[in-house]
C-alpha cells in the first residue's frame, strides 16, 4: 500500500530528538526554530515527559469516558491555575480542528444561533465547521461550504461593528486566533479584541479565542490574547498542550451550561493524553517556560530586527514571522540544507519561527550566525569589510 501522498515532504528522515535539536538517520544534527510546527513546547523527549508517560503506559493506557478518570481532574486543576482560569471548565478531545469544531457547535448549542465570524487569512482547522471558517477555498470541500460563516476583515472594527449592527441577533460566535499562524504570524490588536469581547458580550455571542498554536505560552504569556485583557468565553488549545502526544482541548467559561451527551469523544482525555499534558504544565512551571519565551523571544526580535535584508520582523515571544524578499526567496531552504535549522513557513514569503519554548539563548545566537551567512551583506556592512585591512 502506498501513502496517500498528501503532504510536501522534505527528503529527510527525523529518527532522534532532545531539546531544540533533533538528528536524522545520518547522525545530522539540526537545529529546531520550527518545533515541529509548533508542537514541541518544552523540549523533545524532555525526561520529565518521558517518565510521566512510561509511568502511565505501565499502569492503563486506555479507559473510555464511560468511568471515571482522575488525571482528568488533576489536569483541570492544574490548567485552570496555570492559565489564571479556575473557574472554567475542561472538555478533552484530540486535535486542533476537533477543539474549534466543538469549540463552535457548543456556541450553536448556547445561543441556538447559527452564524459565526471569522476573518481574512484565518486558520481553524480541516474538519467540517472548522474548515468552513478558515479562509482557504482550496482546502473547503463541496460539502463543507456553508452560508453560516461571515469573513471579515481582520483587525477592522468598523466592518466588525456593522456586521453586529445588521446581524447581532443571529451570530453565535466571533473566532478568532490571537496571532494568525498559518496565516503569516499577523498580530490581533489588541483594541480589536477588546471591540470583540465588548460586541460580544452586548449581543450574547460567545467569543471563541483560538489559541491552537498561539496559546499554552509560546507568545510569554499563557493565551495570546491576554495581552489584551480580555476573557474569552472559549479558549481552544491543541498543539504545545502535549508535546508532540495528541492532545488537544477548549476551556469554557462557566455561564456555558453542559448537559448529559452534548459533546464526546472516544480518545478525548484518556490517561496517556493527560499524563502527557500533565507533564508540559509542569515543566512549564518548574522550568518559567513562559518567561524564557518572552526572553529570548524577545532578543530574537530585537535582533532580527537589526538584520536590513529582512523585512516586517513581527511576532510576541516564540511566535515570530519576518519576510523576504523575492531575490531571498530560498532563504527557508538554504537555512535547512546548508546550515541544518528547520524553521516554518507561511506562503508566499513568510518565514514563521515557533521553537520550544525552552529555547536558550545559545540556541537563539546559533540561528542568528547562520541566518546572517546566508543573507548577503548590506551596502553599510560591505563598507566596513573594505575598512578591515587584510
Ligand atoms: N487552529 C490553528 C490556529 C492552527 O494553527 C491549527 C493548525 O495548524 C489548527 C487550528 C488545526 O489544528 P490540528 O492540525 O491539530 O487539527
């Protein structure tokens, strides 16, 4: 059987890891600035996150949600102080598309409204609501297209006021990530959050905060969107939440009433998952994870910023995009085959930075010296090479 070849795939094959460093079948050590997308929030094959899942592998790997799971509580507890949410709920499921998908049907289920809105260049997500409100036609099956979703402008609150004006009585849900990953790393304002709580609020829709790939501490703090003061009714969480284990969530604020077969799923919040999730909380306490994200991100920014060739240096903590010109369009590759960093991509020039957020600095200067050989010097720096006498 073959795969089904869906993906573009780089002609590399991954067989280790630890930490910002990973090693393919040759013993070729790469630097990580991609975390595999986003994915890895602690560090690879960190040992605590090891232990954790060995110790549950050993003792039950599986139980349906028909009885009860202790380390489901356990990890609520944890997440509701780790993201300053107590008083919120958890539900468990298993991907990012899977938390927005319900993350949206429970908004429909609140409200018995049907609209959503969403904006330009977002990404939620390949299942069916969730794709229907990611603004990509070619990823939107025939079946999935639907007249529910409204796409606005994103950060433009006039649009977004008379939308409200028009249709208040029919939104359900405004979507929206707190930094657009996929996207290109476009940043909410933080004006425009606080217009979408405040809108919200008056029309009784629920405000969902995507925080897939923003979220769980990468930009410094624990939802992107706290940078703007706001609470979000729901907050989807997917990619760090595990490490690499599949995991996923939404937190729900506590005015969303559950009841009895609402929302479900067979693997959602099984003991492996929660041992797996259980164990990034920890390290991201024990280790002040989110504030070496702020740190070295910001350095990372500060730094990048210096380098004249690359243009539109942006992003909050560990989630940075910049962009390159047209003549440096293989930069992305030259830095994965000639100096051995993955890093991310957003099309058409958008390099996205989304390391482990255990990122050290050392690692940090590392990817600075290599993406300043592969850049041509400037006029200013060219000059002083000329100066040096040889
Ligand atoms: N939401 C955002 C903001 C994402 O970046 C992604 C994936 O890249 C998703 C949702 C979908 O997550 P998953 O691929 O786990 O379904």
């Amino acid at each position: 059987m073959k795969l089904f070849d869906v993906y573009a795939v780089n002609d590399i094959t991954i067989v280790k890891a630890k930490g910002s460093y990973i090693w393919d079948e040759n013993g070729l050590q790469y630097l990580d600035m991609y975390g595999g997308h986003a994915v890895i929030s602690i560090g690879h094959t960190h040992p605590h996150f090891v232990k954790r899942i060995t110790e549950q592998l050993n003792k039950i790997a599986f139980y349906s949600n028909s009885v009860r799971i202790p380390l489901q509580q356990e990890l609520a507890e944890k997440l509701g102080k780790v993201s300053g949410r107590e008083d919120y709920q958890l539900f468990l499921c298993n991907s990012g598309a899977e938390a927005n998908e319900n993350a949206l049907k429970l908004a429909s289920f609140h409200t018995g409204r049907k609209k959503i809105i969403a904006f330009r260049k977002s990404f939620h997500g390949r299942t069916s609501l969730a794709v229907a409100a990611t603004d990509n036609p070619a990823i939107v099956a025939p079946v999935n297209q639907t007249d529910n979703i409204i796409f606005l402008p994103f950060n433009d609150e006039d649009s977004l006021e008379a939308c409200f004006r028009a249709q208040g009585s029919e939104i359900a849900a405004v979507i929206i990530e707190g930094i657009q990953g996929v996207g290109g790393i476009n940043l909410s304002k933080e004006s425009f959050l606080q217009k979408i709580r405040s809108l919200c609020t008056q029309h009784n829709a629920v405000f969902i905060a995507d925080s897939v790939q923003c979220g769980y501490g990468r930009t410094g703090k624990f939802f992107s969107h706290d940078y703007a003061n706001v609470d979000a009714d729901i907050y989807t969480m997917a990619k760090g939440m595990g490490n690499g284990f599949p995991v996923a969530g939404i937190i729900i604020a506590p005015h969303l009433k559950p009841r009895i077969g609402m929302l479900g799923t067979t693997f959602g919040g099984n003991p492996l998952a929660c041992a797996a999730a259980l164990a990034v909380l920890e390290v991201i306490e024990e280790e002040k994870l989110m504030e070496n994200a702020k740190n070295i991100g910001d350095y990372l920014l500060g730094e990048l910023k210096k380098i004249p060739a690359l243009q539109n240096v942006r992003g909050k903590g560990l989630m940075i995009g910049l962009d390159v010109p047209e003549e440096l369009k293989d930069l992305r590759k030259d830095l994965l085959f000639h100096q051995h960093i993955f890093t991310g991509e957003a099309k058409p020039n958008t390099i996205r930075l989304l390391p482990s957020l255990a990122l050290s600095k050392k690692d940090a200067d590392e990817f600075l010296e290599s993406i300043r050989e592969e850049l041509p010097l400037s006029p200013k720096e060219e000059n002083r090479k000329e100066d040096i006498p040889v």
